[in-house]
C-alpha cells in the first residue's frame, strides 16, 4: 500500500515548508490539476457525484470551471481520476512480498491507517456516496477487483481463491464504512479510537483477514521471494 504515500503527496501541498516565509509564487499547471483532483475528491466524498458541480470545485480551488474542463474534459472524466488515485484500501507488490502467513495483520494495519484519515480515504468515499450513479457502480466494482480482488487472486494458495479474496476485499471496504462511520458527518462519526484501541482493533481485524487468506487447514504457502 505505497500508495498511501502517494494520496498522501496529492494533499500535501508544500508540508514541511513554513507557509507564512514561504514567497508567494504562481502555481504551475501540474500543481492546479493536483487542487482541481482533490477539491474534487472531496466534494463528491462529502456530497456524491450527482450533488457536485464543476462550478463547486473550481470555486474550491479559485479557478474557472472552464479550466477544470481544460484540464479533465468534463465532471465524468475528473470523477474516474478521483477514483484511480492511489492509495489504499490495496494491496500491492511490498505487501504480498512479505510472509502470507502473516498479511492479514499488516493489511489491518494499514486499512485501519487510511481509513481513519480523511485526507486519504476520500476517493475511496467518493466512489460509495455515489452509488446510485450507473457510472459509480461500474468504476467502485473495477477498482475493487483492481486493488483488492486481483492481486489476492493470483497469490493466495489452495481452493476457493477467489471466494476468499473477495470476503477480505469486503472486509477491507465494510470495516471503513462501519467501524468508524465514515460515511457519517464529521460531528456524528464514532469516537476516534485511541493508540491501544488501534493496537486491540488491528489484533482482532487482522486474525479475521488472515481466517480469509490462510483459512485453517490450507496448505502452507512457499516462501515468498525475498521473505525473511
């Protein structure tokens, strides 16, 4: 789940430089398609795709709606790169690189990370409060199997693979929606949880992943390229 880093670079914007010595300089076009994506991301995370106009998210950013369709030809397309940014829930090569035996806690992990981080978790809110959209439903199925079902499939070992990988892949996406409400307004989602209480959640959901990618009496995996 690098790419976590990634959704994380797209909201960035500068960190680490100190905003009020930092001079005042032109955005390039690069750095305002970034705004465009992410004010867009979030406005379809907090309202759905329907609701949002181009107008809404080029008034977030300060620019013309004719800019933002410059930049994405229309609200259809901007939606499906908001949709493919990267970023969890996945799971890609560094994570099915380590022991199988053991990816179900470092999946928890991770998921319990992006999903208690609005500024990450967003497309993947996006795309859920957009279901009644034909178009949502097609691009939400895509990118699941894409970063979830997939790459499960064409690792786990012994029968069922495919069954398997999409009960962790609904997991994966439930565990969001629902353990922490984050289809809830900010002022009425559940209780931040503390450190220990992550600690206790990442326990409890990683055994029920890891029932899903090595369910008991499965053949032990080989080792994986590069395990320790």
């Amino acid at each position: 789940m690098d790419g976590v880093r990634m959704a994380q670079s797209l909201t960035d914007g500068g960190a680490g430089e100190d905003k009020a010595t930092r001079p005042r300089r032109k955005k390039s076009a690069e750095q305002t398609q970034r705004d465009i994506l992410v004010a867009a991301g979030r406005r379809f995370a907090r309202a759905g795709y329907a609701a949002v106009t181009l107008k809404d998210i080029a008034d977030d950013v300060g620019v013309t709606a004719p800019l933002v369709v410059r930049y994405f030809g229309s609200k259809h397309n901007l939606f499906r790169e908001v949709a493919k940014i990267e970023g969890g829930p996945d799971i890609d090569a560094a994570d099915l690189a380590g022991p199988l035996e053991t990816l179900g806690p470092r999946l928890a992990r991770q998921l319990v990370a992006y999903w208690l981080d609005p500024d990450i978790s967003f497309p993947a809110i996006a795309l859920v409060r957009s279901l009644d959209v034909e178009e949502a439903k097609t691009l939400f199925v895509e990118e699941v199997n894409r970063r979830l079902i997939d790459p499960l499939v064409a690792t786990l070992p012994g029968p069922g693979a495919w069954l398997r990988a999409r009960l962790v892949a609904a997991q994966a996406v439930g565990f969001g929606l629902f353990a922490f409400g984050t289809l809830l307004e900010p002022d009425t989602r559940l209780p931040a949880a503390s450190d220990i209480e992550v600690e206790d959640i990442v326990t409890l959901f990683g055994a029920a992943l890891q029932a899903c990618i090595t369910p008991a009496g499965s053949p032990s995996p080989p080792p994986s390229p590069g395990a320790r």
